[in-house]
C-alpha cells in the first residue's frame, strides 16, 4: 500500500524575469487553502492525501496549475471557488472536475 493514497502539487514556481508564472497567480495562497481543507477534512495524513507545492511543471502557458496523482489529472484553476470544487469532487468523491481539467500529455 501507498504511503498516501494521492499527492497534488501545486506549481509555484517563480520566474525572475517577469515572465507569466504560477507564483505570480497566486499558488502559495491556492496551496495553503488546498491543505487547510485537507487537514480539516482529516485526510492530510499518512493513506490519505499530500499536498505539496512544486517547481516548474512546464505548463506557465496554462496556470496557475496543479496536478493530482496517481491519476494524472491536470487542473487549472481562477479562484478558491475552483479549488474548492477540485477538493471536493476529485480529493473527496473521486470525480475529476471535467471544466476546470487540462489534458494530460500535450499535444505536438
């Protein structure tokens, strides 16, 4: 068994040129909300769920971003409305939220 059953990491990374970034659209504040609803939620713990803030995911084009494994699924999000929707529908009842999903591999 899986020490947690899912990890999200939420993209946080800064770009020092100016460039259109996740951090720049708010994602420390999108985790720390992420993780107190988790922890209130008492699934933020061993066999539960992880949350996790990340570096560059390569997706600044699409964010702020952040993922959910093991599934894959991709999220970006505008507000915490949108992440509260992600927690409740993917973390607590296993439906991946369909409008807010970016596809898994890019296309070339």
């Amino acid at each position: 068994m899986a020490f947690y059953q899912q990890h999200l990491f939420v993209c946080n990374n800064r770009r020092e040129d100016g460039t259109p970034c996740c951090a720049m659209l708010g994602a420390s504040e999108a985790k720390g909300h992420l993780k107190k609803r988790a922890k209130e939620a008492g699934i933020h713990e061993p066999g539960g769920v992880r949350i996790n803030s990340a570096g560059c995911m390569g997706r600044c084009d699409e964010g702020p971003v952040i993922v959910i494994y093991p599934e894959g699924v991709w999220y970006t999000y505008v507000d915490s409305q949108d992440l509260d929707e992600i927690f409740e529908e993917h973390l607590l009842a296993g439906r991946p939220v369909e409008r807010l999903r970016l596809p898994g591999k890019k296309e070339t």
